[in-house]
C-alpha cells in the first residue's frame, strides 16, 4: 500500500493520497486550501491516477479544493449527505461574524464562487467504496458536523497495523472534534466515539485531518475523551 500525506493551507489541514502502490489509481482524502498542486506532485512522482475524492466532512479547510481535484482528474466526489449542501456554499458552517474574522486571519478579501463538483456520491454508512483493488469503508459519526465520516481500509503491510482509519476532525492524538460550530452535538459526538470508536481493534492506526498520526490503542488509554467513556 502506497500512503502518502501532507499539510495544506494556512489550517495546515492533512491531505492524504491513498493507493495499491505507484502507477495504481488512488484515492485523494480532504483536499483542502492550496492542496491542488501538492496532489500533483504526489500524482506525478508515484505516476497515479485519481479515482475518488473522500471527503471526511464538509469544512472548508477540509473540502476547498475537491472541486478542482475532482474536475481535474475527472473523479467523483464523496460525502455524506448531511454535509453535501456545504460543497456548494462552504461558509455556511459557520456563522457570518466567524466567516468574516476567518477572511481576515487568512487575508480573503472574497470568497470564491463554489459549485457541486460533477460527479457527488454519498457517503454513507456502511458504504464500500472500490479503489483499484482498495476497498474503503464509510464510519458515520455525526458531532463535529451532521455528515461527518471516516474512512477504514485494511492495511497489508508488515508493520502491527490492521487498518489505517482516516478521521478527519472527529479524532486527534489526544482530543477530539469541536462542536460548538454549526450542526456540531457534543452528545452525538460521544455517542459516535463510545457505539464507533470503542469498538475497534487497538492496532487501527489513526490519521487525523489536523496533527500527528496516533492508533486506537494509545488514545484508548491516554485520551481524556474516550476514559470518560470507560474506555
């Protein structure tokens, strides 16, 4: 398995590329702000071809660029569709006071025009999601955002790994997603975390959208969240 990442934007949101191995079609998981050219790079140095854009949830720093992916690559373009309205209108995550000291932090004078991309597919629970010979599946696991997922993919390799979980903002190395933001539940988020996360093996490791890889099992026994749950 051929697994590559790397930060993007001024959110240093993690962009991930997942694949079978060089000159194999890949996956491009949370292309946020200024992430096109950084899947380029990936796509050229490993000679890859993109067939799918997996979108953990619907926050701009996690979904700015799917639209120029997608198109570029002709790929579609999946998400649940609780998130699916933020595709088209990204700030409508958050309210306009917040927008508007984010343009300034960021230094947007305006936000682009957003549209679907083409070819939108759901996301949702249980869902199988075929990548040249991967098979990811769809965890739904509202509280951060209504719609948001992660995705598992068994992992092949000979490190004690059994899967690799792509958790966007729901889980980080030693916390967990906010949901003080528009659509977040802090009671939903628990009961994702204790009926989704708990349940999972300690050698699933975790790649967060912010942040340092982690596993089940560490945050198992060291994040705050989770032994709140008797985990």
């Amino acid at each position: 398995m051929l697994l590559t990442s790397f930060p993007a934007g001024p959110l240093q949101a993690n962009c991930y590329l997942l694949s079978r191995g060089p000159g194999t079609g890949c996956a491009v998981v949370d292309p946020g702000m200024e992430s096109v050219e950084g899947v380029r790079q990936v796509v050229r140095e490993h000679d890859l071809d993109v067939v799918a854009v997996l979108i953990t949830h619907g926050h701009f720093d996690h979904m700015w660029c799917a639209q120029d992916v997608a198109a570029e690559h002709d790929a579609p373009v999946w998400i649940h569709p609780a998130d699916r309205h933020l595709l088209s209108d990204p700030m409508a995550a958050i309210s306009g006071q917040s927008a508007a000291m984010l343009r300034a932090q960021l230094g947007m004078h305006d936000v682009p025009e957003f549209t679907e991309p083409a070819d939108v597919r759901d996301a949702v629970d249980g869902a199988s999601i075929e990548v040249d010979g991967l098979t990811v599946t769809v965890d739904h696991v509202p509280g951060h955002t209504p719609g948001t997922v992660f995705y598992r993919v068994d992992y092949p390799g000979p490190e004690d790994i059994s899967q690799v979980m792509f958790s966007g903002d729901f889980l980080f190395a030693g916390s967990i997603g906010r949901t003080d933001l528009a659509g977040g539940s802090h009671e939903e988020m628990l009961r994702s975390l204790r009926e989704r996360v708990l349940p999972l093996a300690d050698d699933v490791a975790v790649l967060p959208g912010h942040g340092p890889q982690t596993s089940i099992g560490r945050e198992r026994a060291t994040n705050p969240f989770l032994a709140e749950l008797g985990a």
